[in-house]
C-alpha cells in the first residue's frame, strides 16, 4: 500500500489513497496547517479567519488570539477546521486519534457529530466512517475544544496547578486518521520477563461472527532480524464483539532493556483485515521491600534523575514549539544524559507522546505522573479518576521507559489509592505505583518525599553555622511524603522511597530569586548578592544537598526539580524555574552544570562536614563518602585538598577501591590553620577523564 499526500496550504486538504489489501492498516497523519477560530457560544463559527499548526497550542494562531489561557468572554471555545479527499476503496473501519486535546474534544464531520472525548490527558478514539464521503469528494473535519478548563465537569481532571498563570488550550499531540478492516486491533499490551518470555494480549473486534486469527512476528528494531517467526492464535468472535486473545512467545537470549543499553524489538501482529506495530523492551522493574531500592532487570538500580513540567513550560514565553520538535526533545534528553541522569519524572501534565517514545530510544526510567495537584480536594472521586487512569495506562504500558504509574501530586485523599486498587490489575507488567502525598497503595509501591531542606528559610535565619549544616549535619529521613500527612495519623510507612523534588533554592534564568526563594537568599546569604553570587551558591548547594541524599542512601532515587518548567522573572512572575539560560539551544546555567553533574555522577563523593565556622589550629576530622551506583568495582586516588585563595593549604592522596553498588567512608585528620580566613575543602576523584568533586566553604575565625 502507498499513500499519496499532497498538501493545500491556503484550504488545508490533503488527499489519501486509502488501502486497496484488506490486511493492511493505513495511518494519515492529519498534523500540519489547520483553520482555527475562537467562539462564545456552540455553533460552529461561520468564518474562519486565523490559521494554526497541529500539534501546538492556541496561542500559537495566525494571527493571534487576545489573552489565550485566560478566562475570557470572548470565547468558550477554540474550533479546528481542516479538508481530506479519501480515494476509493474506503475500508470499513475509519477512526480519527486525537493523542491529546485541552481542554475537552469534539469532532464533527462534514457538519455531523461524530463524538467526543472528555479526558485532556488521554486520547479520543472516534469512529467517523458512516459520516466519510467517497467518490474523491473533500470532507471536512472540525474539532472543537474548550478555550479554559470550567466549560468541562467538576469530574474531569484538568491539570490544576497551584503555581500556573495560564492554562493554554490547543490540540498538543498528533491527530491521525486510521483505516483499516475487521478483525480490528484495538490494543495490545506486551508484558516481557528478562527469561525472554513475551506475554502478548491483544483486544479485537469483529463486525460479524468470525474467526479472530491473529498472526504475529517479532523483531529487533533497528536491525530488522527476526528473533520469532509467525505463530497464529485464534478465536470465534460473536457480532460486533470486543474480546482479547492472550498468547505468548519467546525471545531466545534475549536483549534487556536498560538506560545505559536501550535495546528495542519491535511487534509486529495482523488479523485478516487489520495490522499493528508496536516496540518494546525487554525489562523488568519493580522495587524489593527489603533494600528499599528500585530493582531493573533483577539487579539494585540506583535513579538519579530531574523533573519535567510540561504544562509549566507551556506558558514560558521561550517555548515556541519545542515541544513539537524532535530533534530539540532528542538533544533535551541527551542533555539529561550528559548531566548523569537516567531517570526522569514527567510531572504535572504529560508531554507528546513523541516524548515518550525517545526515552525509549535514548534509555530513561520514567515516574509518569498523573495531572492531579489538589492537596485536599474533597471532588476527587475514585468511580471518576479510575476511567482516566485505565485510558492512560492503555496508551503507555507498552513504553519499557514508564517503569513508575504517578497516580498524584502533593495530594491527600484516599480516593487515588482505591483508584490504584481497581486498575492495578489491568497492567500485566505490575509496575509500581506512587500515591503522591497520600498512602502507599500497596506494600510493593514506591512513595514521594519533598524534603525541602531550605523551605524554611522563606521566614526564618539560619545557625550561626550556616543553612547546610542546620540541616546536614544529622541524618533525617526524607519528610514530606505520606509519613508526614495527619490523614494517616501520622504512620509511618516504610515503602521505598524517592526524593523527586527538593532543596527549595530556585532562580530564574536570568539569575534573579523566584517569589519563593527572594527572602531564602536574603536570610541565608545576604542582601545585595550579584547575579554571579546567586548562580554560585544556588548550584553549589544544590549539589551539595545533592550529595546529601545520594550518599546517605536513604532512598531509590533522587531527581532534581526541574530540568524543565517556566522561568518568570517579571511579574506575574514565578515560584520556581528551570536551569537553562538558554533553553532554545539547550544551554545550562555553567555552575549548575558544573556542580550537579559532579553531584549526579554514577561514581559519587561527599565531604561529610557542614560547618560554616572553624577554629584555628583545631584538629578535625573529615569524614569522605564513596558511593558507586555501577556493577562493577571503581579503584582510583582520592584527593583532599585544603585551599585558601585559590592554593593549596594540605593535601591528602589516599588509592580506593568501591565495590559495585557499594558505600565507603574515608576519614581524614587535619589540623587546622592558625590563620583566620576564608577556606575550602575539596575531595576529588577522576571516573572516566571527569573530575568529580565534593566541596565546603568554610572561614575559620578566631
């Protein structure tokens, strides 16, 4: 089958050549160039007078609309408009994919309606061939989605965020025209095991009452070998019956997954009228109760990771259409990779699904969180939430990246656990689960902690020693999690752990503080700080706080919050922000990358001393943690230098050997300088030609 596409810029049409086999699926991608207009009332407006790319947001329009992502009585609504011709044969089964609409969606075709899909975060499956015209006849298709979220149900979740202006509508993932014939592949849902065994479950339906044969092959993805020859399943179908059929295979020595080696197959299934492909990997993850660490593929997996806020990064004036890019998404996550991180949270609002598809490809264990941020909304009602939850596991349970079902934000309620409860079953992977502020949901679940080490410097000075070591110098146990919430009663729950946000020091792009962070400077650090002080001390503590978390091991994972959101540095401006001083080309703030990248590094180090003030002469001893997060033994010289004015004071050489995934403690005695000042203590190791170091500043006085 080929497929002609031949684009109208000025009305928008395209022309498909739809199939003439009967076991072939034909996928029209309807991205590109769409009419758009905005309206108050539900009538179809009668003009259109403004142009839009598909996938983006409103407030991308030729020309622009006022004030999109504001409540505004100019409008309810935002309507899509564009032109198809379909060539004969049309085959029987026509459905149009939104991938993922805000705020609502509803598709009319050639005046009629043809359905509609509620959910903003999941796709809207419409069956439209009874209203389709033949014969080379255009046909029209309209979307209409709401301009602002109060035109949905109190029922349906939106993306509520406390930190957000605007909440910008638009069509934000792939519209796509699918035809194919019955047996119809609705879904399959491919659940490996490292022993190479693929359990394969694939929903069909049938028109009449037929045989459902299901062939399939599989493949590894880049080369196109075949590692599983064609095997055929069958089952009799009653009329217009939606039913599954479960088989598997198995992949000799297979090639497991994993950040550091993303290898893919791919599936490759087909009835007698309809086909699908679907990449995998072969992974396993869960998290084992006793270490309280994440286990990959069998084996202790340290997560080391950011944030990503997409639905933040929406309303950046800098955001364009990056998000649509590629090769921009491609380079954002290599950069990830450059910064150590294997791991990242897709938070508050999920991204395109072509995200998703490039962690695949580059190798990130992703925490996909649910758009849930209420705190203690007294709507949120599990008979409501399980619905949405059941749709986005559907369209993600595929992705070896989504290791981590989020089912909420910062939110206390005991409606998202039962949700939990009731789909838990439907992924046959069993990943597991994490319940935001609220219970854990099983005993094999991870749980969040936001510990926030500097939050409470917004309304208070620190010690005389200073910030890092009031909350250092001890080992706590990260706060701000499920233990912490008088819900529960104050129990304590002992479910691994991951730190995904925390230390509370954000600047925004141009070095200015956030609305959060204006008074943690001043009471920590000083008045009239420049641009450069701010930048330094932001990344020197976070990566010193960084190291905290990593080297006490107290947790499966620790990622930064966030390596992509909003940067508002004039008003309404922000409450926090992204590292980027230039996010176009991907560029970080240089002492942010400079201090996290040592801090995130697979082989870590962490000076064990947090005092900002010494005494001369004294005799201290100073405790150097080791930690090394691979499978194999790490040996090299450990460096401690004492500096003052950019010289070294002492120095201390010691060899050292880490034992895979293991932790070791070197302690130093020095004596002290009898000459005041200022000084700093440096540990350094060298992995693989990167210097990786651990730093205090210090001053000691008299």
């Amino acid at each position: 089958m080929k497929r002609l596409i031949i684009a109208i810029a000025v009305i928008s049409i395209i022309f498909i050549r739809c199939t003439t086999e009967k076991t072939k699926r034909s996928i029209i991608s309807l991205n590109g160039k769409w009419e758009i207009e905005q309206s108050a009332d539900t009538d179809i407006p009668a003009e259109f007078k403004h142009s839009i790319y598909v996938p983006s947001l409103a407030d991308m329009a030729t020309p622009s609309f006022d004030s999109t992502g504001y409540k505004s009585l100019q409008r309810n609504y935002f309507w899509y408009k564009r032109k198809f011709v379909l060539t004969n044969p049309l085959p029987s089964i026509a459905i149009i994919k939104v991938s993922k609409a805000a705020f609502g969606t509803q598709v009319y075709i050639n005046g009629e309606f043809a359905g509609e899909n509620l959910y903003n975060f999941t796709p809207a499956y419409i069956d439209i061939r009874k209203f389709l015209k033949e014969n080379g006849d255009p046909n029209e298709i309209i979307i209409r989605i709401g301009a602002f979220h109060d035109v949905l149900p109190d029922t349906i979740q939106w993306g509520h965020d406390f930190e957000k202006i605007r909440y910008i509508p638009g069509i934000y993932d792939d519209v796509q025209l699918i035809l194919t014939n019955p047996p119809y592949i609705k879904n399959i849902q491919i659940a490996p095991d490292i022993t190479g065994k693929i359990r394969m479950v694939a929903s069909l339906q049938t028109e009449v009452k037929q045989e459902g044969s299901l062939n399939y092959i599989i493949k590894e993805a880049v080369s196109g070998k075949t590692v599983c020859k064609v095997k055929t399943h069958s089952k009799t179908f009653s009329q217009k019956q939606i039913d599954s059929i479960d088989y598997t295979a198995k992949i000799p020595n297979p090639h497991l997954w994993s950040p550091e080696d993303p290898f893919l197959y791919e599936l490759q299934a087909s009835t007698a009228g309809d086909d699908m492909k679907i990449r995998f990997g072969v992974r396993t993850f869960r998290f084992d109760t006793l270490s309280k660490y994440a286990i990959l593929n069998g084996k202790t997996y340290f997560m080391r990771g950011t944030n990503v806020c997409i639905f933040r990064f929406f309303e950046d004036p800098m955001r364009n259409d990056l998000p649509w890019n590629n090769e921009w998404v491609k380079k954002l996550h290599e950069k990830y990779k450059s910064m150590h991180w294997n791991s990242a949270r897709y938070c508050i609002g999920f991204p395109p699904e072509l995200w998703y598809g490039i962690a695949d490809e580059l190798g990130f264990l992703i925490q996909d969180e649910f758009p849930i941020w209420n705190h203690d909304d007294n709507n949120l009602k599990e008979k409501y939430i399980t619905p949405e939850y059941k749709r986005w596991m559907q369209e993600r349970w595929n992705h070896p990246s989504v290791v981590i079902w989020d089912a909420q934000n910062e939110t206390i309620t005991f409606e998202t656990g039962k949700a939990i409860n009731k789909v838990r079953k439907d992924d046959f992977s069993n990943r597991p689960w994490d319940n935001g502020w609220s219970a854990p949901a099983s005993s094999e679940d991870c749980m969040e902690t936001h510990p926030y080490l500097f939050q409470k410097y917004w309304k208070e000075k620190p010690s005389f020693q200073g910030p890092l070591y009031d909350n250092c110098d001890t080992i706590v146990i990260p706060f701000h999690g499920p233990s912490n919430k008088t819900l529960f009663n104050k129990k304590v729950f002992e479910n691994p752990n991951i730190i995904n946000e925390y230390e509370w020091l954000w600047i925004n792009r141009d070095g200015s503080p956030t609305t959060l962070t204006d008074s943690v400077y001043t009471n920590c650090y000083g008045t009239n700080l420049s641009t450069g002080q701010r930048r330094m001390i932001c990344a020197r503590d976070q990566g010193a706080i960084t190291e905290y978390w990593r080297c006490h091991r107290k947790n499966a994972g620790v990622l930064h919050f966030c390596g992509l959101g909003y940067s508002r540095s004039t008003e309404p401006r922000g409450q926090t922000s992204d590292n980027w001083i230039d996010v176009k080309n991907l560029i970080f703030e240089p002492y942010f990358e400079k201090y996290m990248k040592s801090a995130f590094s697979p082989v870590g180090i962490m000076i064990n001393r947090w005092e900002s003030k010494l005494h001369p002469s004294d005799t201290i001893k100073v405790p150097v943690y080791l930690i090394n997060d691979l499978y194999k033994p790490w040996s090299g010289l450990l460096l401690l230098s004492l500096i003052k004015d950019n010289k070294p004071v002492k120095e201390f050489r010691q060899q050292v050997t880490i034992n895979a995934l293991g932790r070791q403690i070197f302690d130093f005695r020095m004596v002290l300088p009898d000459e005041t000042g200022s000084y700093q203590l440096i540990a350094e190791i060298n992995v693989n030609n990167e210097r990786v170091q651990s730093l205090r500043n210090f001053e000691i006085i008299e």
